[in-house]
C-alpha cells in the first residue's frame, strides 16, 4: 500500500478535524509526502492521486466535467499530454482563450505545497499571462524537500541546458485578506494528478 493511500485512509478522525487543521504540531516527523499533501491542501490545492495511466485519464476527464471544459480550448507546450487532449476533443494548438493549461512541472516541493514549474511547461509566459486555472501532471518521484533540493535536481536533470523562466506556484485560491506573503503572487485554481511511480 502506498503512502498516498495509508495518509488519506487515515486522514479524518472522530472529531471531524483533518491532519491539515492544525499543521504546526504535525510538521515534526512528516514525510515529504505527507508534508507536501498537508501544505498543499492547505494553499488551496486539488489533489487527485492515481496508481496508474488509466486512472489518471478517468480524473483528467472528471475535471472536465466538474468544470464543463468540454469542447473548450487549452493551453498545452509538451507534445508528452497531447493525447490525453486529443482524446478528449479539446483544442491546444493556437488557442486564442484557452480555459486551462495542462502541464507537467519540474518538482512538487513539499515544505510549501508549491508547483516548480519552467520554460519546458510555460514557455516563456508569466503567470499573469497564464489561464486561470492549471492542470497538473506529476510523479511521486517528483517530491523533494526544498526549493535547493529542487533546484539541484533541475541541475543534475539538464546538465548544461537549463531551463529558464523557473516559478514556484504556491496560492491555489484567492486570498480572503491581502497580506505581505501574498503580495505579487497570482493564485491559480490549480488539480493535481499524482501518479504512483515510486
């Protein structure tokens, strides 16, 4: 059984709290797993995990339906997912108003329950030139620790053909209340496929 699956098995207790609740007495022995999970649920994140392809493409078509983005347009860089559009009839190539992107990331980082993605994702965009709303596609082989342990693993992937334009996406939901630690940063309603491949 994977660690996905004994955390959300055990997730909820008789007081109807969740382990997110009260995230500062829980951090202290936490895997990257599970800290990741806590974090980014708490930043606003949709996780769907999935233990194999087929799985991921039945979650990839419920958020479809869940949003009504049938027969509407997405942005997408990576010919990688392309299928997983085209199956579904959704147009990527020269869209004029996509209503999601679909991309895979870099790293999920797991002491800020943020998304590293880079240029071979968003090309050269910034987030405010981005949709809305981010579909994502990872692997548990993805989570690190920190943003240097992603970093390193970024130097190590490419060798000497970094990407550039590399951004953390951190807030998945509007802010009730401007504060310093949201200042610049543009919230994306972002999903999350996780895949077992770990």
């Amino acid at each position: 059984m994977s660690i996905f699956k004994k955390f959300f098995n055990s997730s909820t207790d008789n007081s109807g709290e969740t382990p997110g609740d009260d995230l500062t007495n829980l951090h202290a022995g936490l895997t990257t797993d599970e800290l990741f999970t806590l974090k980014f649920r708490k930043n606003g994140g949709k996780f769907l995990y999935c233990e194999n392809m087929a799985e991921v493409k039945t979650h990839f078509e419920d958020i479809l339906e869940e949003n009504d983005w049938f027969e509407q347009e997405a942005m997408c860089f990576e010919p990688k997912l392309f299928s997983l559009l085209d199956e579904n009839k959704i147009p990527h190539e020269k869209t004029a108003n996509p209503k999601f992107l679909l991309a895979s990331c870099e790293n999920l980082i797991a002491e800020e329950g943020s998304v590293l993605l880079s240029s071979n994702q968003i090309k050269h965009h910034k987030p405010q030139e981005l949709p809305a709303n981010f579909v994502i596609f990872a692997t548990t082989s993805q989570l690190v620790q920190t943003k240097s342990d992603s970093l390193r693993t970024i130097k190590q992937r490419y060798d000497k053909n970094y990407p550039s334009n590399i951004m953390a996406f951190t807030y998945f939901e509007k802010s009730k209340e401007e504060d310093f630690l949201h200042y610049g940063s543009v919230a994306k309603n972002l999903y999350l496929l996780l895949l077992e491949d770990a």
